[in-house]
C-alpha cells in the first residue's frame, strides 16, 4: 500500500467506524475527501479488511487477558482457601478454553435426525430414478453404484 494511500485507507476506516455505516462512512469520504467511487470501493474494501484484522488482534489479546485473570483469581482463591470460588472460576476457564464437549438437548437431537432423514431421502430421490439397482436398495449401495457410472464415464 503506497503510503497516501495507506492515509485515506485510516481516514476511511476512522469515518466507518464513526458513523457506524458503510454507505453513510462511503458518502462522506467521497465529499470530505474528494474520492471517486471506484477508488472509495476500493479503499473501503482496505479499510475492512483493516478493522478486521485489528479486531482479531483485539479479541487475541483479550482472550489472552482473560486467561490469565482466571488463573490469577483460581490462584489467589485457593491461597486464602475460598475453594468454592476457586473452583467455580476454574470451571469459567475450562469453558472459556472450550474444554467441555458441547450436549445437544432432545430437541436440538431431534431436528437434527429430521434434517439428516429429509437429506438422505432427498438423496434416494435422486438416485433411484436413475435405475441403478432394484427400488428400495439400500443408500449405501445405490451411492456405490452411482460413484462407480460416474467414473466410467
């Protein structure tokens, strides 16, 4: 990036997140800052892309930041022997780490075993047509087949 370029590309980024508004944040810079709109497109694609990766770099560092309070409170709790809370705060970070394996209730069970049998009879609706293998075939087999007609060709 050309460093004038690099100027209007933060200017834009400033006014984005001011206005809080692509196309307000857009209008302005072409009327404070005299752009063109082909060259407004394209320094407002920079600066997203810019605001994007300063948030990554935000949320790293505050992910970061919160681990080591969690530790800290895990540490201080368990030296003046509030295990209760040193415990409760050790579960937090397990969370936050995304060390618990995430249970599905019944009902999300459910819809997902209703979309997986609407997928699969979709599925047989279009392979059985084909006349691959006897109607009521298993899935598995009239796949098998039609991987096998597809490659011979």
């Amino acid at each position: 990036m050309v460093e004038d370029d690099r100027d209007v590309v933060y200017k834009c980024l400033l006014l984005l997140v001011k206005t809080a508004h692509y196309e307000v944040a857009r209008n302005l810079a072409i009327s404070q800052l005299k752009l063109k709109e082909k060259d407004a497109e394209r320094i407002f694609q920079k600066a997203k892309k810019e605001l994007i990766r300063s948030a990554e770099v935000y949320r790293d560092d505050e992910f970061g930041l919160a681990v080591q309070t969690c530790r800290e409170l895990i540490a201080t709790n368990f030296k003046i022997k509030d295990y209760k809370t040193a415990l409760a705060t050790r579960r937090e970070l397990n969370r936050l780490l995304g060390l618990y394996v995430q249970s599905t209730t019944a009902e999300e069970s459910e819809v997902g075993q209703e979309t997986e049998s609407a997928t699969l009879a979709a599925i047989r609706e279009h392979l059985e047509p084909l006349g691959l293998a006897p109607e009521g075939t298993d899935l598995v087999e009239l796949a098998r087949l039609a991987a096998i007609k597809v490659t011979e060709k």
